[in-house]
C-alpha cells in the first residue's frame, strides 16, 4: 500500500539532478486487543492484517497450532488501526501472563517483556521436514521479485512467502516489517488451511532469532533467508532442529549442516 508520491531532490556524482517524486510504502500504528485487553501496537504496512493478527498471536505463544483460526476485526481510524480479536476459550491464563502496555516497532515479540527468562524461553522441536533441495531454493529464488509489488514500487518492504518442495511459490505477504510479513504468511496459511507439505520459508531478510522463533512456532521445516542469520538465530535453529539457508542468492547459498545431511545434496 502507498502513498501519493513524495517530493525529493535527486544528486548525482557528477553534479547533475533535480527534483524527483517517489512512491513512499505506507507505514501506522497497529493497535492489537485480545479479549478486550490492548496487548500491543505493532508499526506495520496497512493490508492484511487480520492476518497479522493470527500469525502475531501464534509467535506470541497465545495459541497453539492446534486452535482454529479465530475472527479479527480491524477498524481504520484517524490515526492508525485498532484490530480486535477474541482468543479461543482455554487460552486466558496465556493471555494475561502475556500483556504488556509498551508499544512495539514491529511484530518481533520481545518489546515490553519485562525479564531475560521470557525473552530467551524453550523452543519446540519442528516436526515437519522439507523435501526441497538446492535447485527448488535457488527456484524460488528467482520468482521472488513477482511477488513484491510493493517493494518493486517502494523499494522498502520485506516479503515472506510460501514455497513448494520444487521451489513454486504459493503464497507470499509484504510489510515494511519482515518480522510483519512472515506473521501475516503464517496467518494467512493458518486462514487457508494450508501446511508448509515439505516446502520452506523464503523471507527477504537477515535471519534473525525472532524469525526463527516464528518458524519454529509455525512448524516451518525450512528457512531461508537472503541474508545472514546472527549467532543467536542459528543457534536457536539448531536447538529446536530448524534447518537453515542463509545468504541465499543466485549465485550460492550457505546451508546449515542439518539440511545438507538430511537433503543429502
């Protein structure tokens, strides 16, 4: 989503320019409430964002895979959107351990925890394993760019999409946000009843733990990322058996150990 082009002044190396206009990608307030509670308010892209909501509500650990996809409801307002949702029955208790009253740059999970044991806690074990070898990443790859509209105008969202066991993309969500855009792929999947049926993750960022916090949470049995992971994600990955490519570009990428075993490529 944009909005009207924004004027600037265009510099050049050898003294030339002049003013130019530009698509800008549209960037509010987010404010979320579970079961009547404001839990927090995430910046993020104005569009999909029930779906946001469910795959926000999943890394949050409110629910569990095993939930059914819940309603939301977003109502545009002067200066943002409030989205509203009621969490299955059962899932109360999760819910108010959880609140917290500070505002979020974006859908990474962490703002406003309040002590290390909650930032750093257990991961799952991902049960789920991809079939996808190198040549379905590096196919996937390539068809990436068909599905960031937004980026191609703005030049400033991430993607996250959906990718076969043979590298075709099936579902892909933009946001200024890369943690954003991997929630509403996940919410989305959640919404369509789809699985990840021995594909992978493509998202068009570095690998950071909150990613692969998502990812695991969501079962993914791959991730790949276009740029590095830190120390902390690939370790966490490993922990909870997420295999990882990283630097993922045309030319090479960089797999961790527990993919090229089990890919066996």
């Amino acid at each position: 989503m944009t909005q009207p082009a924004f004027p600037f002044t265009q510099l050049k190396p050898n003294g030339g320019g002049g003013p130019v206009t530009r698509e800008l990608a549209e960037e509010v307030p987010v404010a979320i409430e579970f079961n009547g509670i404001g839990y927090a308010v995430l910046m993020a892209t104005p569009t999909d964002v029930e779906e946001l909501v469910l795959g926000f509500a999943l890394a949050e650990r409110l629910i569990g895979r095993e939930d059914a996809p819940f309603d939301v409801d977003a109502y545009p307002m002067e200066h943002g959107i409030v989205a509203r949702a009621t969490l299955p029955e059962g899932r109360t208790e999760a819910l108010l351990s959880r609140v917290r009253h500070r505002a979020s740059e974006s859908s990474c999970g962490i703002c406003g925890v309040e002590n290390l044991e909650q930032a750093i806690r257990p991961l799952p074990s991902v049960t789920t394993r991809s079939r996808a070898d190198g040549a379905a990443i590096f196919r996937a790859l390539e068809h990436l760019k068909d599905f960031q509209p937004l980026n191609a105008r703005t030049g400033a969202a991430h993607a996250a999409a959906l990718a076969t066991a043979e590298g075709t993309i099936l579902l892909a969500r933009e946001d200024v946000g890369r943690h954003n855009a991997f929630d509403k792929l996940i919410g989305a999947m959640w919404r369509r009843g789809l699985d990840w049926q021995g594909g992978f993750a493509l998202l068009s960022s570095r690998c950071s733990y909150e990613l692969v916090e998502k990812a695991v949470l969501a079962d993914c049995p791959l991730l790949v990322t276009i740029s590095a992971p830190t120390r902390l994600a690939a370790e966490r990955a490993a922990s909870a058996g997420l295999p990882l490519v990283v630097l993922a570009r045309p030319d090479a990428v960089l797999a961790s150990n527990a993919w090229v075993c089990a890919d066996g490529s």
